[in-house]
C-alpha cells in the first residue's frame, strides 16, 4: 500500500531534509511541502471535497510551522480531518510534549534530528490507523461521524465602522437558515457587538463564557448558545466589553472550531478591528468577506485592512471577497475599481444604497422583520447564494468574477483614489 505524506515545514532546509528522508521509506509518496499552516488547512480542504480517499494518510507538522502554533495547527487538522494521521516534528521528544501531542490529536512524536527507523515507524503507525478510520468510515458508520472539513465558516469584516458589518453578517445567517441550512451565528466584535440589539436578544451567556475552557464539548457549547425563534444558533459577544480580552486566538481557535464540527455554516461578524481573536478566525474562514461602501475613505480602509492581513500571514487579498455595500449606478466608485485597488475579487452582487428600507427595524431591533420586498435585502440573500452559504448553493458561479462593472469615471474621489493606491 502507496502511504501520502504531507508534510508542513515552514524552514526549506527542513523541509529538503525531511523529503529525502521520506522518499527513502518503502511505499511512501511524498508530496511537495507546505510553507505555512493556512497553506496545510487549504489543501486539505481542498482534496477532502471529493472524498476523505483523497487526503493524504499522514501529516508531517514541523514544531517551527506557522503562523499558527504547531500544538493548536494539529487540533484543527484533527479536528476537521480525522481520517488523516498527524505526527509532530519537534527538538523536544520529552514526555510532556508527547502528552501535549496526544491531547491535540497528534498519532505520535519525532525527535529531532531525524532518524530513518523512527520516521519509518511512526509513518507507518500513522497510515495504519487512517486506514483502519477511512474503512470503518467507508462501512457506514452512521450519520453522527464526522467525515470531512466539517460545516463551513464566513467571516464578514469591515473595512471601517459604519460600512454595515453586522447588518450583512446578519442577513448571511438569516438567508443559510432559512434555507434550511443549520447556522451558527457568532459576534466576534468583542468590544463592541451588535448581534444581540439587531435581534432583540439578551442572553446571559457570552463567547467569553467559553474562552477558558479547553475541551469544549457540545453541552457546553450547548450552554453558551442561544437559540433565537429564527433557527440561528447565537453566540454573543460579551456585554462588558473588557471581557472581550479574555477571548485570545487560542481560544477563537478552540471556539470556532467546536462550532465547525456542529452546525452546517458558522457566520461570525469580526467588526472592524483586528485584534488576536478574529485575525485567527479569518484565518480559519472556508469565506472571508470584506465590507466597504463606494466612497475613497472605506475603500482607502479596506486597502489597509488587506494589506494588513497579508503582512500578518491572515489572508491573502485574493482569497478575500469584497462586498461593496451601498451602491448605486451613479457611483462614481464602482465595484470593478475597487477590486483593481484593494486585488480582491468583488462579487457581482452589491448591495443597494436603500437605508430607508432598514430603518423602521433597525431602530426596533428586529431586522429579522425586513421586508421579503426591501432591495437590500434581495441583494444580500442573492449576496449568500453567491457565496454559497445557502443550502444547494455550492455550486453557484465563484464570487470571483468581478462586479457588475459600470464605467468609471475618471473625475472627483476616482482620481484621489489612483494617486493615493501605491500609499
């Protein structure tokens, strides 16, 4: 039997030295390393859409992977690929490692420098229990098994305060679920959340609640959660905003990663500030979208905030879709300049500039009561078709063909927006 390897390593002279060592084992197929941990979670995902046969049978993690920690990489391959086999690499082969290891869901432990017969070994330790998982898992084993990457995440970001964030975050859940989809809908503005007054709920429990605990189980999760007579799932953000501190990247790791594995969509609003929390949440989004309004301040933002999430190793600008909320036809920043300005791919789709729609339930806190009628409303919903976040919409046109470009005119912000694009 073939055995794919995959390994992480950040450092190339460890990664060459790793793949030399690999292609000496028997049966093994390595493949070509991967830089990086969002590198490692894209490829999986990526091979696990067809079937769980698709993935490689082992993962090598170097102990100097980044950017997310090489313990807290391993619980979210092993969280959202089970049938794959992780073995660590690390200089510290000492027994408190190895506890640490197994409790993230690593298979075992290389000590450093590497060794023929302990690679061999735990390689092939690794392979055998992925087999053994893939064909009780090609036997049935019941609809509770988790099989794949687990439910898909969103993150809704904006470019600046004001732009609409929430609203849209809001709507996205409110369309997944009225699709018939089982959606989670979290407030990762951990300061300043708003989930709670656009629908009129008040809960005792917050994300703060979970940021402590290590294990998060589905009582506990369970716990945390408010099921609003929407369908969605809520998780709050906390309402003394200085609890918000308490929720760091390990945690919204550990956090969105418990609600991965239950609900079908997780839509987390991460306002517009980048803190440690929701820079880990993009990172871990299956959707990253960016919100801006057509006007040279946001889209100035929203060049900033990207450029951010590049230098920051968060995401990369072309995997971020931008959704240019309050537009119209008169505009004289359209879709098509923007995405040229901030290199992410603008949806077809933008959002009407139609606040009077929205008033009378955005003063109420209700804008699950918006009207079927509302244009804004219909943009957003198409908006989550596009996006695939509506249930049968995976295979709707990528959000990557750019929006329905409008001549710019080369007059007014345009031109402040060209000289200012290379600052």
């Amino acid at each position: 039997m073939t055995t794919r390897i995959l390994p992480a390593v950040g450092d190339p002279d460890a990664a060459r030295a790793i793949v030399t060592l690999l292609t000496q084992l028997p049966s093994a197929e390595p493949a070509t390393p991967v830089p990086d941990s969002t590198s490692l979670l894209d490829t999986l995902a990526r091979l696990a859409v067809d079937s769980i046969d698709e993935l490689p049978e082992v993962v090598l993690v170097h102990e100097r992977i980044g950017p997310v920690p090489a313990l807290e990489l391993i619980r979210e391959v092993a969280l959202r690929f089970p049938a794959v086999g992780v073995v660590l690499v690390s200089s510290d082969a000492g027994p408190g490692l190895f506890s640490a290891a197994m409790d993230s869901g690593a298979r075992g432990l290389i000590g450093l420098p590497l060794s023929y017969e302990e690679l061999a070994a735990r390689v092939q330790a690794a392979a055998q229990w992925s087999v053994g998982v893939r064909r009780h898992l090609g036997r049935g084993a019941g609809a509770d098994v988790f099989t794949g990457p687990g439910g898909r995440v969103v993150t809704v970001t904006g470019a600046k305060g004001g732009v609409g964030t929430t609203f849209t975050a809001v709507q996205f859940a409110l369309a997944a679920a009225a699709s018939g989809r089982r959606t989670a809908l979290v407030d990762m503005d951990l300061q300043a959340g708003d989930v709670g007054s656009y629908l009129d709920v008040q809960f005792r429990r917050s994300i703060a609640d979970l940021a402590g605990i290590q294990d998060i189980s589905p009582r506990v999760l369970q716990d945390a959660v408010y099921d609003d007579r929407t369908g969605l799932a809520l998780l709050l953000a906390p309402a003394d905003g200085e609890r918000g501190e308490e929720v760091d990247d390990r945690a919204a790791r550990h956090i969105v990663g418990a609600l991965r594995a239950r609900y079908e969509l997780v839509v987390i609003d991460c306002g517009t500030q980048v803190t440690g929390a929701n820079a880990a949440t993009v990172e871990m989004a299956d959707v990253a979208v960016l919100v801006t309004t057509p006007d040279v301040v946001a889209v100035r933002a929203a060049k900033r905030m990207v450029r951010m999430w590049e230098r920051l190793q968060v995401r990369k600008a072309e995997d971020t879709s931008m959704v240019v909320n309050r537009w119209s036809k008169h505009t004289e920043i359209q879709p098509a300049l923007i995405e040229k300005i901030t290199k992410t791919r603008a949806t077809r789709t933008p959002v009407p500039a139609a606040f009077k729609e929205l008033q009378a339930v955005v003063d109420a806190g209700r804008v699950q009561d918006l009207d079927n009628r509302s244009t804004v409303k219909q943009a957003l919903w198409a908006l989550a078709g596009e996006l695939g976040l509506l249930a049968g919409a995976e295979d709707a046109p990528s959000a990557s063909t750019p929006g329905a470009a409008v001549a710019i005119r080369a007059s007014g912000p345009v031109s402040r927006l060209r000289r200012g694009r290379e600052g």
